[in-house]
C-alpha cells in the first residue's frame, strides 16, 4: 500500500498518526536487535517506518535487506531512503529493481549527504544532482508503482541561499511527483509552523509531517544539532547543561520537550508527526501513549494475526494457527502462494510448503533468537529429568521467562484466563506450545481477544496444541471417545499418525461477524499443514534446545529422546459455548509430578 493513501485516509478520517525513522546498524548483533526492537513497537501501529540509506550509499544492501525483510515479516509498510550519492542512473535503476522484488511500494528520495571523508557533495558520473532529479526518473521510469516521500527542511537547507529559494526547490521536488514531505528535525516549533505557511502560499498542497528528536544524550544531541546545524531555542540549552552529565534527567526532559512540541504541532494543524528514533524505543513509546495516539480504535488488530504489507499478500485473510507464535516462519515458508485470493483455506495439498531451511531470520540466515546463555538461564543449565523440561514450559505459563522454542513472543493477554489450566497440565506431562480460549459473542473492540471492524462479534473454539508421551497419549485416546465435541490429530516425528478428524479435515478455530460482511475465519486447524508444521515443531527440539549441551551430555540425550519418542497433539474443542476442553485432562487422574 501507498504510504501517502494511509495519510490521507487518517487526514480524511481526522485520525492523528505516527511513523518511526531507523537507521541501518554496524554489526549483525546491532541487527538482531534492530529487528526485536520494531517487532516490539510494531503494536503500536505506526502509519509507517522508514530505513535510512546510509552516507554515500554505503550501506545501501543493508538498507534494502533490512527494509525487505520489516515489510515481509513484521507487517508493516517500509519506506525506504534513496539518495544520490554515488548512485548511477544504471544503479539507481538497478537498486529500485531490488526495491521492488521485496515488495516495498514507497521511497524517501532525498539528494544525500557527502560520503565519510568527503567536504563536499559532488554529482557521479552518470548520477544526478537533486533530489527532484531522483523524483523525475522515479516517475518516469515506474509511473505510479512507488509511493515518494521527500524531505523539507523547515529553517531552509545547509546549501540553500534562503528560504524562498529552498521553498522553490521543494515545490519542483513535489511538482515532478513526491506525494508527502517529511521534515528535517528541529526543536523550534514555530520554524515549523512558518515553513508549513511558506509552503501553502508557494502552492505546495501536499502533506507536511514534522519530524521529531527525543533527546536521549546531551552528546548525541549536540552532535545532531551541530551536524544539521539545527537552531535550538536557548531555553532549552539553558535546561540541558546543567544536567548533561545525568543521563536519566536528559532522557526525562527528552521525553517532556517532545510531549510539549507533538501537542503544538498537532494542535496547529500537524496531520501527524514523524520520530526519529536514533534505533531506540523507550522515550518513543512514552510519548506516543502520553500523547494518547494508542487508542482502542487505532490499535484494534484488522485479524487475530498481523497481516504482511507485501503487495502479494494483500488479499490472506486466513492461515493455520499451528505457526500463530511463529508468524515469520509461517510468512517464510508461504512466500510463494498464490491463492490467498480464495478467501477459504479450503484445499491446501495444491500450494507447497516452503522446506524448513528457508526459516532464516531476515538477515544473512542470522537466526531470531537469544544467544546461547540466555536461553540456558530460561530453560535450564543441566535439566535431567522431564519435569525439567515440563518447569520450564510452566515458567512460561506464568510469565517468568519470555519465550520457548515455539513461542517467539510472550504469553498473549488472552492466555491469561486459562492460564492456571496450562500450568496444571503442564506439571502433569503435557507441554502445550500453543493454545486459546473459548470464546461466545465478544465485541470486536475486546482488549483481550478483539479483532476486525467496529460492531463486530469474535468467536473462537478452545484449542491446545502439546507435546505428549507414548503413554500419556495412550491415556488420552483410552477416554477421548467419551467426549464427543472433541477433535484431535496426533503425530510422531516419524509420522506415526492418530487422529478423529480425517485426511483431509479443515476445523475453523476462530470467526468473526460483523456488520455487513460476510463471516471472517482467519485461523484454521487443518490436516495437511498439521503435518508439515510437524517437521518444524519437532526439529526445534534439537536446533533450539538440545543444541545448548553436549551431545554426550544428559540433557542432550533427554531432549533428543523426547524428539523421538513424543508426539505433537492437537486438540479441538468444538463446543464453544459449554465446553470444557480441560476436563479430559481431569479425567485421567495423571497426578502434578512438580511441587507448586
């Protein structure tokens, strides 16, 4: 989607928005972190973010792999930097090309700095001078297929001779086809507010959106001042030196300045605001929720599941929950459907699975998970014994460590009313790595377990999904036929299969009925991609945890007997109103094998 048709629905909609800048870090650590880190602002529901492009292109790669892989897994629109720097027409044509592979449909144009060492900026051979120049081949060369962002400096360019000329270089940068402007910082908001009448009165008609600095350092804001040579009002130099040394005070009036400019901007007309996140995510988040942005309206999921941005995926409206606490594997793996279309998961033999090598976390096969320590702290030094490895599944239930193999995020909030029921069958043997609650006729605006359009009412089968002994299963399948609203499929790594529901079984878990629509079942238990997740589930014992220990250690040899001999479980209860898919778990009198 087109950023600028989000800003002009939320303008029309009277909607106040937000967007977030990063910039591409050094090491792949940095990387890593980048990625947790917008995964995690991510539920704020920004209108966009944006990558930047680096000094003189120099990490140009990085900057479209960082930009691919926000659009392709986090579900969020990308807009991507592009400068002139050193850039070609034949590069430049060959960069957008990369662009649009990854799916990204907008781009921030912008002439560029000088390259690291360079006093001056200087045209390549073959390349442009101006940012309007970038805009016109855009155009010319994709039409309308990029949305295009441009920056607009509101106390007038470094280069420029004055404002009027600047204002008169910003309108041929809009008149050529930038859709939206985005400011350079400032920190006084009436620099802002004269740049935007300036604007107005040369005819330029399109957005403006201030860009916003929190202050997180007194030498990282005085490095930003002094690079953008940005004018800074002497009130605020006067506050800042005596507490320059005292970094928890400057991050406190960071936060405090930014609060106090967002509400004058937005208050003097400001369709939204843009921040400059210098990769960092606290101050940010503060503000944004003490501006109130984050309402129940504008933070209500479209479906249960974050959809992906890319153009390919605009029309999935239902997947498999077995990869609900892994979205990006299951995004991975389906990047080459094409029937999202259809609207029903129905037959899903005919797309195939991508194999599980293609899960890479979106950086050099650099893998999304905690280094090694840490994941030994959460799930165990030395475990020897299954209630070892059951402690840790508990200490999940309850919130005390952040993620399993299974389970990329926290404890949803929705878990949180069975979550005594987890932890019981937890201690008695059965190692749940996915689950929801039933749910009858809750309103779509719910906090917990909301989704969809306003007016709407959600509705979900109670589901488990576990790993389970031989013999704990031989348990459950001894007494299963005497709970007839109950549907399982079970299935060992060899495929080894049982199951009540069929070959070709497709149970819808979750729906939604709104106004004027027709049902929406976003999540499904199905069959076929029971057995490819499977594969996964299963080899995430050895990648993720026995790989922690020795291979002639006992831990490594318990984890790697419980890959052989368990089975995956799920299991359905179709009964939303009145059933109770715990009980089966009482009736087998399977005692806790751990002390509370």
């Amino acid at each position: 989607m087109k950023i600028i048709d989000k800003i002009n629905h939320a303008i029309q909609s009277k909607k106040t928005f937000f967007s977030f800048e990063y910039f591409t870090p050094k090491t792949k650590e940095g990387v890593l972190n980048l990625y947790n880190r917008v995964e995690r602002m991510a539920a704020l529901e920004p209108a966009f973010v944006d990558v930047t492009w680096g000094a003189g292109g120099k990490t140009s790669k990085l900057s479209v792999e960082i930009s691919g892989a926000v659009q392709k897994y986090y579900g969020l629109e990308v807009m991507m930097h592009l400068t002139c720097t050193n850039m070609s027409k034949a590069k430049l044509s060959e960069t957008l090309e990369k662009v649009k592979d990854t799916g990204i449909t907008n781009i921030l144009a912008l002439r560029g700095d000088p390259p690291i060492g360079a006093k001056n900026w200087e045209k390549c051979d073959g390349g442009f001078s101006y940012a309007s120049d970038l805009v016109k081949f855009i155009r010319d060369e994709y039409g309308d297929y990029f949305g295009i962002g441009v920056a607009g400096y509101p106390e007038g360019h470094l280069e420029s001779q004055d404002k009027a000329t600047d204002i008169k270089y910003l309108k041929e940068k809009v008149d050529v086809g930038a859709d939206f402007i985005i400011t350079q910082l400032f920190f006084d908001v009436n620099e802002y507010i004269s740049f935007f009448q300036r604007c107005r009165e040369a005819d330029i008609q399109c957005p403006i959106i201030p860009g916003l600095m929190p202050i997180q350092t007194y030498s990282g804001f005085k490095r930003m001042t002094g690079f953008c040579q940005t004018k800074v009002p002497q009130e605020i130099i006067d506050t800042l030196e005596p507490i320059q040394s005292d970094d928890a005070a400057i991050k406190e009036y960071g936060v405090q300045l930014c609060l106090e400019m967002s509400q004058k901007l937005l208050d003097n007309g400001a369709p939204g605001v843009h921040f400059y996140t210098l990769n960092l995510e606290k101050s940010t988040t503060r503000i944004i929720e003490e501006l109130r942005l984050v309402s129940a309206s504008q933070s209500r999921r479209a479906l249960p599941w974050r959809p992906s941005t890319l153009p390919s995926r605009s029309q999935e409206d239902v997947r498999p929950i077995f990869w609900s606490n892994r979205p990006k594997s299951y995004i991975a793996r389906t990047m080459d459907w094409d029937d999202f279309p259809n609207g029903r998961w129905g037959d899903s033999h005919s797309p195939a699975f991508g194999d599980l090598k293609d899960y890479y976390v979106v950086h050099h096969g650099l893998e999304a998970r905690a280094k090694k320590e840490n994941r030994q702290e959460m799930w165990g030094e030395n475990p020897s014994s299954v209630d070892d490895i059951a402690a840790a599944f508990v200490r999940f239930c309850e919130g005390k460590i952040v993620r399993l193999p299974w389970c990329e995020t926290p404890i949803q909030k929705e878990t949180l009313s069975i979550m005594e029921e987890l932890i019981d069958i937890n201690r008695r043997g059965f190692l749940t790595i996915n689950s929801q609650p039933q749910v009858n006729a809750v309103p779509s605006s719910d906090p917990k377990v909301g989704w969809g359009m306003p007016g709407g009412y959600i509705y979900q089968k109670a589901y488990i999904e576990f790993f389970v002994s031989e013999e704990n299963l031989r348990h459950l399948l001894g007494c299963i036929d005497q709970f007839s609203s109950l549907t399982y499929h079970a299935v060992n790594v060899e495929g080894k299969t049982y199951s009540n529901g069929g070959d070709r079984y497709v149970n819808a878990v979750t729906w939604g009925v709104f106004p004027g629509r027709e049902i929406s079942q976003p999540t499904v238990v199905d069959s076929h991609s029971f057995m490819t997740w499977k594969d996964e589930a299963f080899q995430l014992w050895l990648d993720e945890w026995a790989s922690l220990y020795q291979e002639d250690s006992l831990s490594h040899k318990l984890i790697s007997e419980i890959y052989e001999g368990y089975y995956l479980m799920s299991l359905v209860e179709n009964d939303y109103i009145n059933g109770n898919i715990f009980e089966i778990f009482e009736k087998l009198a399977i005692p806790q094998k751990m002390s509370s």
